[in-house]
C-alpha cells in the first residue's frame, strides 16, 4: 500500500489579526480520492496538533464529510510534528494551500528536508495553489533547489490580485518560485490547470485539486507496477 504524507500550516493568524490557515477543502478532494484508490494518508504540520481551518470553506459538502469521517478529522487535528516523521515510510508528499502555508512552511527546514528526501529515493512531490509555497526551500542532496529548472504552477499573481490578498500574504507566490528558477506557467484565473515535470506535480488553485490527486494515482501506480 502507498503512503503519502500531507504537509499542512500551522498558521492562523498574523500580526494585523488577519485570518488564514488551511484550505481544507484542498485537502479533503485528495483525501478521499487517494483513499478511495488504497492510499494510506498521514499528516505532519510544522507545530503539530490542529490544524488551523480557513474559515471560508467549512460548510463546502467535501468539507464537512472530510470532518464528519472520524479518521480523517482524528488525523487532520492531531498532526504529527516534523520529528515524528521518517521520509523512508513514505512514497510522496503533498502541500495544499490555504494562504497560512506562505507564512510557515517555506521556513520549516525539517518538513523541507522530508520532502527533498522522499523525491531523492523516487517518490513523487506533489502541491495545490498556495501549497506551492512549500516547495520554495525543498533541497536536494546534491544542494539544488528541487524546484529550479522544473515545470510547475501555484495560485497565480493575476488571482491573487482578484481576491485583494497581494498586500496581505509575505510574498507574491508566482513571482517567489520564478526567482528560486521554477519555469511558471497558468491558465486563466480559477480554471483547472495542473502541471506534471517527472516526479514533481503541481495544481494552480483549488478547481486543479482532484486533477492533481489523479495524477499522484498515476504515479503511484507506476511505481508499484
């Protein structure tokens, strides 16, 4: 059986009060997907325990199954801490979004280390929207960026505009992986777009959450063939 592990935020709030946190429904469309296809799930957050939900989206269907199935809203609120993970359990990791991820994880050594070693023994690194902010710091053991030179795509800057977030996150997602040498690309704002380079997937925004987890299955598969 597969496993991969979900690496979500810790953060909730920033100095000016403002609310982030998790996009749980990024995290429940892949979830059950994967689960579905015998995919064993476990999550890791860089201070471990809850997980800070993104308000906006709790009362989305996939939501509220995600929290009315007893495992996954046991596994969801009592993430493990980076410590407690050995990369070698596992044959992927996947960011999903929520706008917290930009202000925790790109500084979050110990989960960074975890993904670059599960994508240095094969396995596959996959991120949704602002998921992608994880990936900025994941090194390999050779010391490159895993994301330089890759084909990718995240929450796009055009859509961060549209919903009038570009003055509240730390920085501007799309323009943050071009710097660090990703070869960025979307479509047009909210549209499905999902980018496949080798073992690295990522999805633009949350309409490309299930196309994503379809691509994992792929993988996945491949690799247990």
């Amino acid at each position: 059986m597969s496993r991969v592990l979900f690496a979500v935020t810790s953060h909730f709030k920033d100095a000016s009060g403002w609310e982030s946190g998790c996009y749980v429904l990024e995290v429940a469309v892949p979830y059950f997907y994967l689960l579905k296809n015998g995919v064993e799930i476990d999550f890791v957050s860089p201070k471990g325990g809850v997980v800070p939900a993104k308000q906006c989206d709790l009362d989305a269907a996939k939501v509220k199954s995600f929290f009315a199935d007893k495992t996954a809203s046991e596994k969801f609120y009592s993430s493990k801490v980076p410590e407690e993970i050995d990369s070698n359990d596992y044959d992927a990791i996947y960011f999903p979004g929520g706008h917290g991820v930009a202000f925790d994880l790109p500084n979050c050594e110990t989960i960074a280390k975890i993904a670059g070693e599960i994508y240095d023994k094969g396995g596959v690194v996959c991120a949704v929207c602002h998921g992608g902010a994880g990936l900025l710091n994941v090194k390999l053991a050779d010391g490159s960026f895993l994301i330089d030179g890759k084909n990718l795509t995240a929450f796009s800057n055009k859509e961060e505009e549209a919903i009038g977030t570009d003055q509240k996150v730390p920085f501007l997602l799309e323009t943050a992986l071009v710097e660090k040498g990703a070869n960025y690309s979307c479509a047009a704002n909210w549209q499905q777009y999902v980018v496949v380079d080798g073992r690295l997937i990522t999805g633009q925004n949350p309409a490309s959450d299930l196309e994503m987890a379809k691509e994992l299955v792929k993988l996945l598969k491949k690799k247990i063939d």
